[in-house]
C-alpha cells in the first residue's frame, strides 16, 4: 500500500509518466502498422506534392505540404513516402496523449486538484482517462488516418492540442498573464487552416470553456456568448480564408494594378500593428486580446503564400494553376468542385422526377442534376427523409457504430453489427465486433459528466456535435460516393472517447460507494474494462488495419507506365490511377517521359492550358492546338454533338521520316532538336511496319446521351476532355504514342476500341483497324513483354491485408492475363496460355486477393481452355462452392421481400380506399424501395446462375459430366425450380454460348 500511496502521491510525476506511457504505446502500434509507402487515394499525391512542394488540390494543404518537405527533405529516395506517412504516425500518438491530459484535466474540474482526492479516486482517473485514450487510439476511422499520408491525423491533432490548452487556460484562468494560452490557441487556428478547416470546429468549445470560467450561466449572456463565437468562426472562414483575397484582388482591380498583393498584405499587417499598439497603448485590454489573436491567426494562415509561391515555378503538379490573384481565389472557393445549396435552392420533385426549378426550398437535400443520384432520390419521400435517412444515417451513424459498436465488412456501404447475430460477411477480414461496449461506455460517460459538471459536458457535446452532425449539415453529399466519408468525423469520434473514459470513471466511483474503496475491485474493473473494449477492439482491427506488407498502389502505378512506350500519352480517369503515377514519377523518378492527362481534370481550362504549354521532366508539351478563347469557350458552356464518322489521316511518309533517328524525331514533334533531354528512344513506333498500318483512322463517334428533344429524338452532347482528347489525337499526327488506362470507361474512350491494342495494363491507339477486338487486339509478344516487366511486392503475401479496392484492382489485373492466355490459345499455343495462367495465379493468388467469384470462375475457364483440367477444376469447385451460397441466401432475402411486397401493397389499397394521401405517399415510397432491393437482388442472382452455368461448362470440358449434373440438381433444390441451369451437356454449350466469352 506505501508503494501505491508513492506511485500517486506525486500527480504531476504520474500524470506525465502515464501521458508518456499512451505516446509510446500508441506511437509503437501505428509504426509497426504504417504503410511503407504511397496508399491510393489522396496518399501519393500529398506525398509527391510534400515532398516537391508543389500545389494540390483545392483547397490546399500548404503547412502540410512545409511538413512533408521537412520530414522528407534528407531522406533516401525509397523512404520519402515512409518519412511522410509518419508524420500521420507522429500526429495520432501525441492525439492519443493529449486525450488521456484531456480526460485527466476534464476530472479535475469537479474534482479539484489530484492532492485532495481519495487514493481510489486517482486510480478511476488515471485508470479511465488511460482506457479512453486507448480506446480512441484503436477505434477504426482513426487508426486508418493514422498510418497514411493524409492531413487529417495533423488536423485532428490540431483539434486535441487547442481541446488541451483550453483546459490549461481554465485552470489558470485567474492567474496573470493566463491570456498567453489563448493567444497560443488563436495561432494554432491559424496553422491549422493550412492543413484542414476542420480543426476550426474547435472553436465553439473553446467559446464555452471561457465562458463559463468567466460567466454564471443565464439565457442572455449565453446567447452573446453563442453570437460572439459564430462571428468568431465567421470572421475566419470564410472571411480571412475567402472573403480577404477578394477584398485584396478588388482593390487591385479598382488601383490598376498600383495596390498589389504584397501592398494590400502589407497594409493590413499595419492595420493589425497599429490595432495592438493602440489597444495596448489604451489598456484596452480585451480589444488588445481580440487584435493579438487575429494578427497570429494570420500569421499562421500565412503559410497558404506557399501556394501562390510555389505555382508561379509551374511544378509538375499546379493544381488550378493559382498563380494569380483571382485563380489564387477560385483555387481558395474550390470553384472547380461547384456550388453546394446550404439553406434555400431547388430541390428534387418526387411529383415531376426531376429537379422543381420553378421554387426554391428551405434546407435543399437532394440538388444535384446527376441520373443516377434522381434515381436515388425517386427512393426517398421528401429532403427530411433523404436528410434523416441516407446524410445523418448511411453517411454519419453507420460510421459511429464502426468505430463503437462493431463493423460488418470492408465492402463499399457495409453497414454495422455488434456481434450478437452472424451476418453474411463473417469472413470478411474487416467483420469487426465490440458487442456495444464502447458505445455503452461512453453513454454511460456521458450522463455521468452531465451530472457532476454540465459545464464541461455541455462543450463536449458541443464539439461532438459540431464536429459530427454540423458537418453533415454542412457537406450536403450527394447518395453514390466514390468512397466512405467516415475520416472527415473523426472529432466527433475524438469527443465520444473523452465521454468513453469518463465513463470508466464513473464505474470505478460507484466500486467506492457500494464496494467500500476497493482497491483490488477497482483494478479489477479497470482491467475488465481494458480488456472489452481498448484491448477487444485493438484485436479485432489490426488485421484490417495493418498495412505494413502493403506495396500495391506505387506498384500498380509502375506496372501502368512500364506499360506504355517512350515519351507516351497516358490518359487516367480519376484519383486510384493518378495519385499513385504522380507519387511515383515524382518521387522515385520512374518513367518520367511519360505525360500523364487525367481526364477529370481534362474539363478545366487551366488543366488543359498546362498540357499545351508546360513541359514535365522529360515529356514535351502535348500536341494541343486550342487557343486560350477557345479552352475558355470549350470550359464554359455544354457542347451539343451531332453523331458522325470522324476520320484521322495516317501520314506514312512522315512517320517513317521521324522515326528514323532521335534528331529526326524531335525536329517533326517540334522539340529544339540539339536539346539535351532524351526525347526519341526504341520502341516508340508502333512495333509493327509502318507500311501496315491503314491510311487513316476512321470510326463512328456518337458522343454522350443527352436525352431527349423537344421532338422526342435523342440528343447527344461530348465532354470539354472529350474534344480535347480528339485535338490532341489529329494533332498528334500518330508521332507520340497514345494509351488509355484500362481503367477509363468505355464512354471516355471514344468509340476508338477497334484500334485498340492491349499492352499489359493500357490499351495503345494505333492506326490499324481490328474489328471484334472486344477490349483491343492482342500482341501476345508486346502483351507478354510489359507484364514481364512488371513488378508484385508482397502481393501474394498470405499475411497483407488488401481491402476491397485493392482486391478488385487485382482482379483487373487477371483480366490482362487471361486476354493473353486466350490469345495464345487462337494462335495454337496451349502450353504458352498455361503458362501465363500459372504466372499470374502465382503472383496473385486468389486466397490473399479474396474470394471474387467472378474473376475466379472465368481463370478457371481459362485453364479448361488451355487444357490445364486440374488448375480448372480445383478454381470451379472453390467458385462453385461460393456461388451455391450465395445462391441459397439471395434466395431467402428474394422471398422475404416478395412477402414484404404483399404487405406494403395491401395497405396501398387500403390507403387508397380511405383517401390517406399522406399515407399513400409513405407506401408508395416504400414499396418503391422494396422493388429496388427486389431487383439488386434479382440480379445477384442472374449473376450466380450465369456462372455457375460456366462452372458447369467446366465441369463438362474436364470429362467430369456427373459432376456437372450433380451442380444442376443441387440448383434446382436451392430454388425450387423457380430457376435452373441447363441438364445435359448440348444444352450448357447453347447457353453458354450466349456469354461470348470464347
């Protein structure tokens, strides 16, 4: 007992050694799970962009930027990524330190000083504050941002240190000088702006922990408090962020020129000085506060100059190219990214099935004009029900139970489960159970807060709230995202942990109350409680979220230039095959001489301004002949097409002549032929005589539907990147090699297939046309060249985790091999197409990659193919496997909604029979989403049938009849002959036939 008496007699000595002990700890867990290069996503570009400082996208991250380069700047090339993904390791500790002072600092507000409290009162307070911060520390969004190069561990860090020194200030809230702590607070806002806007959120908590330290309580003085701290966050944002460069380009505009951004900053900065000085001077005292901190929040914000710096040099990577005042603005506004209605504009019309342009609406929830987000509108009955159903909902508390009730699946739109009953994705490495413990703990917390401090409670609803529910309200997200949102709540999730440890606290007062002070009780709790739910949720989470064997996205980006030749045009079409080509060349410098274009950005002006203009590395500018009139036109305004034949000449003759020798090549792409840069190189040309090529390229573009006229005919306009693809193509003049991503959709590729040629992960335009290519002809010994240049670091790694993109990313890699493999089986090379098939199943297994049924049923079809019969048969019989169940389970959720379908339509009725139009509409909708359901599932399971249909095909190919109609038989018993595949071997080649796969 004198050893334990010791131990917490000293609070100041324990408190930091126990604050030391979550860095550490913490700080070991994400290091040993860190990613060890680029991820996809926004990853590889804030890497490159760190590490070169170079400008992002909108609306830019320079602090982060400033960091990355320090992190990186003496690092070798192959751990400049690792160097910067730990700055998110280095943030997310001292976040996990900060919670535990937090929740320390937070007991001691109604507790007072440690010296007075009761021995067992300490060990709740260390004990709880200790379980809050680990749990927080492995709760499923923060652990993911933790291990990857992002802005949001800086930002949420950002967001603990001012939650901290908040408490600071109010313990020395009376004391002299205690003004430098929140001067200190207004200059991280500053730097934090430079790094992410959420962390302003803070803002409001910090409102209500001065307020009452400075106030008692009452309606009005509450009030004021409320409208001090809205114009508080509104005089930063958008005010200083947005509002100020306007005013700065106004006056520049309205002097001609002769007030320039360094003289309007300069004049406020004389603005601010003289403020301080005078408020100062006066003894003014809070003027003199309230001027202070507004100069350090634009010092801190200063560090956006980078941006204005840095893409007046035209890096590589000069996102809006904001080297101007009013680009500088439009990069600030994210103008590219459009208008978001905030509380009036239009709205979508169950009644018209559109958009109502005719009258505004208050709190417009469905907005956008997109197909497919109506037709996911048409499901809900009115913006409450959109608002409550799928933006509070789908999009905010199905990411809180993921990080405290439990998650079902890393499948895109997995909802939540507790554990207490199995769901379909048990095997799923991201099924993750906590059995509620989290959730009950920290609701628990919080009423326990409320009733021995509502003060300090009331802020942290505050900040859970503003960083939570507000956000929802402010992003307005369309239905369909390309991705989960949940990173951007991760405050709210920080807030919810600080109730989490309090409610550790709470449960360890009532052991000293009902159980006499029990030591031993009350560290037996502690451990109870360390272990079900830090401890519960740290095993459940690191499988999924342990990325430390994970090398696919550089790897993918490098598999995607070493397909292509020389001094190549790549086009890509989004974030996941960007990002990583940016990392990549920038960072490790591989295939520099390739230009990437991504199309997303192709519909910019400034994007297609660079293109034309600036070179990158070695790749020269692209062949664009639009002037800066027409880019502006083109980027304006929508471009109805009429469909027509669209023909590029081959010039035979000119082609021969520049491919003849390096000067010869740069003189007719029109680079100064004595530059030093390696322009020309083997394997430019197209690698077949330029004799067989055809004299041009001709082909039907029909453009994209743009739905009917007024005379019921289809209308059909083309995209800004689709005009510009073609004016690069004719002016191109065949002397650059052209690829498309495999990637890019059919619609972006232009109708161009039949002159596609597949090379490894691109399909390359040539001038040669193949009709029946399907996805582009195959060279097998150019396919075969580029994949044996590619390079699967730890893909077939038992122990990597890959989510649910990574896996269907590798499944399109078997796609390229199967191509090959059939290629070499129409030119009569059986042992050839084998071979490859064992290649690829060798560096890409499919028990690491996941059970996808599909690209495992056609690689085992492949095989059959190929005359390798056990390969087939050992694929078909893990696919048949699967597919019988899921068969059987989408059968069972088709006959439950078929009830459900009964139900809802008799009470249609009935609601029709009593003139209940309210309760008509609620059924209507209902039912409208009952169908929806009915028909996914419909197709889940045409697709099961249609491969267990190949699968059979298998069966029959490898002489195994019996055990093709054994498959049938057990089809017809899962679905009562509702639905069948055919009985005897004529019968599966008919329908099989039907697929085309041959």
């Amino acid at each position: 007992m004198t050893k334990q008496v010791r131990m917490f007699s000293n609070h100041r000595a324990t408190n930091r050694t126990l604050g030391l002990f979550t860095l550490l700890a913490s700080l070991i867990l994400y290091f040993v799970t860190m990613a060890p290069t680029a991820s996809f996503w926004d990853a590889g570009e804030f890497i490159a962009v760190g590490h070169g400082l170079q400008v992002n996208h909108p609306p830019g991250a320079p602090f982060y930027s400033l960091l990355g380069r320090l992190f990186s700047m003496f690092m070798p090339t192959g751990y400049v990524a690792a160097s910067i993904n730990f700055i998110s390791v280095l943030s997310s500790a001292l976040t996990v330190m900060l919670l535990y002072l937090i929740i320390v600092r937070l007991v001691r507000e109604w507790k007072g000083t440690p010296d007075e409290m009761l021995p067992i009162e300490k060990i709740g307070m260390y004990g709880g504050a200790l379980i809050g911060a680990f749990t927080f520390a492995v709760t499923d969004t923060f652990w993911f941002n933790a291990v990857e190069a992002e802005v949001y561990a800086v930002s949420m860090f950002f967001t603990a240190i001012v939650v901290w020194l908040a408490l600071v200030w109010a313990e020395n809230h009376d004391r002299p000088y205690n003004e430098r702590w929140l001067l200190l607070i207004a200059y991280l806002f500053g730097l934090a702006l430079g790094v992410h806007l959420l962390n302003l959120l803070a803002l409001f908590f910090v409102t209500l922990i001065i307020y009452f330290k400075k106030k008692e309580f009452d309606i009005a003085s509450f009030a004021a408090s409320s409208a001090i701290a809205v114009a508080s966050f509104l005089l930063i944002y958008p005010f200083t962020v947005q509002s100020l460069p306007s005013i700065m380009e106004g006056m520049t505009q309205a002097s001609y020129g002769l007030i320039g951004p360094i003289f309007f900053m300069t004049i406020v900065a004389l603005l601010l000085g003289w403020g301080v000085y005078y408020t100062h001077k006066n003894n003014y005292r809070i003027a003199n506060i309230v001027f202070l901190s507004y100069a350090l929040i634009i010092i801190g914000y200063s560090s956006y100059a980078l941006i204005f710096i840095r893409s007046t040099a035209n890096p590589p990577i000069d996102e809006n190219d904001p080297e101007t005042v009013e680009a500088f603005i439009s990069y600030l506004e994210r103008e590219q990214y459009g208008n978001t209605p905030l509380l009036t504009g239009h709205t979508f019309s169950n009644e018209k099935g559109t958009i109502d342009r005719e009258q505004e609406v208050f709190f417009p929830r469905r907005y956008s004009t997109s197909p497919q987000h109506m037709q996911q509108y048409a499901q809900y009955s009115s913006d409450l029900d959109f608002f409550l159903g799928y933006q509070l909902d789908h999009m905010y508390l199905r990411y809180f139970a993921w990080n405290f009730i439990g998650r079902d699946s890393d499948i895109q739109d997995a909802s939540w489960q507790s554990g207490f009953s199995e769901t379909e994705n048990e095997d799923n490495p991201a099924h993750n159970s906590y059995f509620y413990i989290p959730f009950l703990l920290g609701l628990f917390g919080m009423i326990f807060h409320f009733q021995n401090d509502w003060k300090r409670a009331l802020s942290v609803l505050v900040l859970f709230i503003m960083t939570g529910f507000a956000i929802i309200v402010f992003l307005n997200q369309t239905p369909m995202e390309p991705r989960e949102r949940d990173y951007a709540y991760v405050g709210s999730f920080f807030a919810f942990s600080i109730w989490i440890g309090l409610g550790s606290i709470g449960l360890i007062e009532l052991v000293k109350e009902y159980l006499k002070s029990s030591k031993v009780a009350a560290y037996a709790l502690l451990g109870l409680l360390f272990c079900a739910s830090p401890l519960l949720m740290g095993v459940q989470n690191f499988q999924d979220h342990d990325r430390s064997e994970r090398y696919v996205a550089p790897d993918y980006a490098y598999n995607l230039l070493q397909s292509t030749a020389p001094n190549a045009i790549l086009f890509t079409n989004g974030d996941n095959d960007t990002f990583p080509l940016w990392y990549i060349q920038e960072v490790e410098g591989v295939r520099t001489d390739v230009r990437i274009v991504n199309l997303s950005l192709l519909n910019t002006d400034w994007y297609i301004k660079q293109l034309r203009d600036q070179w990158s590395h070695e790749s020269p500018p692209l062949p664009i002949s639009l002037t800066d009139d027409e880019i502006e036109q083109m980027t304006s305004s929508l471009s109805l097409h009429q469909p027509d034949t669209i023909s590029i000449p081959v010039n035979k003759d000119l082609l021969k002549q520049a491919f003849s020798g390096a000067n010869e090549y740069k003189e007719t792409i029109g680079v100064t032929p004595d530059t030093s840069l390696q322009i020309y190189s083997k394997g430019i040309g197209f690698g077949i005589p330029v004799d067989s090529l055809d004299a041009e390229v001709s082909w039907y573009f029909e453009g994209r539907s743009a739905g009917q006229g007024p005379q019921g005919n289809t209308r059909y306009y083309t995209q800004v990147q689709d005009e510009v693809i073609l004016d690069i193509l004719r002016n191109n003049k065949w002397l650059r090699p052209v690829y498309f991503a495999n990637t890019v959709s059919s619609q972006s590729q232009l109708g161009l297939q039949p002159y596609f040629r597949f090379e490894g992960k691109a399909f390359r335009i040539v001038p040669q046309r193949h009709e029946n290519a399907g996805y582009g002809w195959i060279d097998p010994s150019i396919h075969a060249k580029r994949l044996e240049d590619f390079r699967f670091r730890g893909w077939n790694n038992p122990d990597a985790y890959f989510d649910e993109n990574i896996r269907r990313m590798l499944g399109n890699y078997r796609f390229s091999i199967t191509e090959l493999a059939s290629r070499y089986k129409e030119i009569g090379m059986p042992d050839s197409a084998s071979y490859w098939l064992k290649w690829g199943e060798e560096r890409i297994p499919f028990d690491v990659t996941g059970n996808n049924v599909n690209s495992i049923t056609l690689y085992a079809y492949s095989y059959a193919s190929a005359g390798s019969d056990s390969s087939a048969v050992d694929l078909a019989r893990k696919a048949e496997k699967q597919l019988l169940e899921d068969l059987k389970s989408n059968m069972n959720d088709f006959d439950k909604l078929q009830q459900e379908l009964a139900t809802v339509d008799t009470e249609l009725k009935s609601a029709r029979e009593n003139a209940d139009v309210g309760r008509r509409q609620e059924l209507q909708s209902r039912m409208q989403q009952i169908s929806s359901r009915r028909q996914r599932i419909t197709q889940d399971i045409s697709f099961a049938i249609s491969h267990l249909t190949i699968v059979q095909r298998i069966y029959f190919m490898t002489g195994r009849d019996e055990q093709a109609m054994q498959l049938a038989g057990q089809v017809d018993s899962i679905t009562g002959g509702r639905v069948s595949i055919p009985t005897s071997r004529e019968e599966n080649k008919k329908q099989f036939d039907q697929f085309q796969l041959d």
